[in-house]
C-alpha cells in the first residue's frame, strides 16, 4: 500500500491559547494550560513543508488559538513564505492587532488574514465573544485597512462570522 500524499493545505497553531473567552469555543476557557509553538516544533513542520513543498498550496497558520499571542508570529510569516509556499492566511479575533502587530503583518509577506467578529451588532458580538471589545476590533482592523491600502495592496483582508 502506497502511503497517502502529503496535503496541499498545512494547519499550524501558532499559539494554543486564545486572548478570549467566547461562549462558542473551548479554546479560552479551557483550564489545561495552553502556550504558543516552541521553535523546534515549528522548525520541525518547516522541514516538512521543506521536503514537500511541491504539494502545498496554502499554509494555515491557526487553528483556534490567537496567533499574535505569539511573539515571533510575523517570523514565523516570514519562514513559511521563504521556503516557497505561495498563500500564507490566518485568523485573529483583532484584539491584539495593535501598530506593532500591524507592522509586523505588513513586513511579513502575509497573504490573507480572517478577523472574526460574531453576531450583527457590537453590543452581541461583545456579548458572545467574552473579554472583546467590538469597537476596539473594528477600530483595529480600519488601522490595518489603511496600512494595507498604503503599503501592501496584495493582502486579503476579511470578516468571518
């Protein structure tokens, strides 16, 4: 039996953890603790994509925790997009996305970022999504909108709800 071909779609979780505590999701109110990738992990999955780099289209860098809870995310950006891979995406609640996030966003060849904001007005989302402020995410998400437009046009900014 020949072994199954390597994904063209790569998920990596950046950081476990999550800044929040939404009533949808399990990853802020878990009580195990939750920290973000150490480098030899994520040196490991480079290596991988590395020797299947022929096969993947899209690397992921989320998969439920806040990946700007980690420090070196925009590097971590950066390392992916360096060996080849050709759309790099993640997903932020857009608490964090503060002018050095931003910056460091911008700098690292990201190619589509997903800020998730629940329910049809702020007053739910804030509701929903426990230790958010809407209004903070929005007003976050228009400084990154406006760095876009100046700097780098190329990146895919969207909502999800």
């Amino acid at each position: 039996m020949s072994p199954l071909p390597f994904p063209s779609v790569v998920r990596l979780e950046p950081s476990a953890g999550c800044n929040l505590a939404c009533s949808h999701c399990p990853t802020g109110t878990v009580t195990m603790k939750r920290g973000v990738m150490g480098e030899e992990v994520f040196q490991r999955a480079l290596d991988a994509i590395r020797d299947h780099i022929d096969a993947i289209r899209v690397v992921v860098l989320y998969h439920g925790g806040e990946p700007l809870l980690h420090k070196r995310f925009p590097e971590m950006i950066r390392r992916v997009k360096d060996l080849g891979v050709p759309f790099v995406k993640t997903v932020s609640n857009g608490m964090l996305l503060g002018d050095d996030e931003i910056k460091g966003l911008a700098d690292s060849g990201l190619d589509c970022i997903e800020v998730s904001i629940d329910e049809e007005s702020p007053v739910l989302s804030d509701f929903v999504r426990r230790n958010s402020d809407c209004q903070t995410i929005l007003a976050n998400v228009g400084k990154l909108v406006d760095r876009k437009r100046a700097e780098k046009p190329e990146v895919i900014i969207c909502q999800v709800s």
